[in-house]
C-alpha cells in the first residue's frame, strides 16, 4: 500500500501509520468494505507491530499523537475524525467534520488533524476548520472557509489563538481557541495564502 503519514509519540515510544492502497482512486477513497485505508500502532524502537490492523471509514489522510501519547486522532477523506487509545488500539470517539468530499489529488494539502501541544484541544481542517476538546471530544466551534480549502493553522504558544490560512481565498484569521471568538479582524493577502504562523 501507500503510507499516507505517520508520526511518533515522544513519550511513549510508538509510532502510528496510516496506509491506502497502492492503487487508489475516488471508488477506493470511499469503499465501505473496510479497503479505503487502514491504520497500525508500532513499538519505534524494535518495529514490532502492535495490536491489528484498524480499517478506516474512508482514505486516512492524517494522523497524529496527543503530546502525552495516549491517544492518536486519524483524519479521514470523508470528514471523519477518528480518536484510538494507543494502548489498546481501539477507537475511542467518532467525531465528524462537515467538509465536501476530497479529491484523490494532492492528498497531503486535503484534510489535516493535530492536537495542541498542552493536549486540552483536536484540530481538524479541511474546507474549514473544527476545533473538538480533546478530553470530552465535545466540539467547541467550527468555522467554514467560504468554499477554499485551509491550507495551515498554528497555535500560539501560550495556547490561546488559532491562526487559520486560508489557502486560495487569501485570508488570513486569527480566533480564540476556547470560544471561537474571531480576535481582530480577517488580513487580506494580494495573493494565496498559504501558511500563518505565530512568532
């Protein structure tokens, strides 16, 4: 198959992938046969495989650790946010983006999922972005992109903002990552903006 991404949990040792097949098309991003995708929890320091493969509800596209390890989240091509306990492998939550259906080109830029780094909130973007607390995996606000994709967000590092690029519509925003609440008004770029950082 084709892995798709993966990432490493600094404080427990493992790594988690995820993969499609290797020939993958629009049928195989939605198959709901249990063929879209498939997601695998590894020991980093030996590479044994842990736990069985977990099917996807549809093509993985991203995934990520929770900074203390205990969970990961896989963002899927059809909008779903998946969160699995990384001891046992099973899915702890269904959550469930409102985004169109992703195209089977350029999937690293189409649909993205991290956690902050003090742990307390899940993002995930696509043609929007949602914003879930990542302890009760209620959702705490979401916003739309006005039909183009988010490109990249970023966290302050205090934790407090939630800066939003918003690829070809060439916005730039900033919102409080507890409310939601847009902090100073939208920055309009001459062109496609396609990162926002904090300093």
């Amino acid at each position: 198959g084709i892995l798709m991404d993966a990432d490493i949990s600094p404080s427990t040792g493992q790594m988690v992938t995820i993969s499609t097949p290797t020939f993958r098309n629009e049928q195989t991003m939605y198959a709901n046969d249990g063929t879209a995708g498939q997601l695998q929890f590894w020991s980093w320091p030996d590479g044994t495989r842990q736990f069985s493969n977990l099917t996807m509800p549809s093509e993985p596209r991203a995934v990520a650790f929770r900074p203390d390890g205990t969970e990961a989240a896989v963002m899927c091509a059809a909008g779903q946010v998946l969160t699995i306990n990384a001891e046992t492998g099973q899915i702890l939550a269904r959550l469930k983006t409102e985004s169109r259906r992703l195209s089977a080109s350029y999937p690293e830029g189409q649909g993205r999922v991290r956690y902050t780094n003090d742990g307390k909130s899940l993002i995930a973007w696509t043609h929007g972005v949602w914003v879930w607390d990542a302890e009760t995996k209620a959702l705490r606000f979401s916003k739309k992109n006005a039909g183009h994709r988010v490109i990249s967000v970023d966290v302050s590092k205090d934790g407090h903002r939630l800066a939003v690029a918003g690829g070809r519509s060439s916005m730039a925003r900033v919102y409080d990552l507890s409310s939601g609440a847009m902090v100073r008004p939208a920055i309009k770029h001459p062109d496609a903006v396609f990162a926002a950082r904090f300093n």
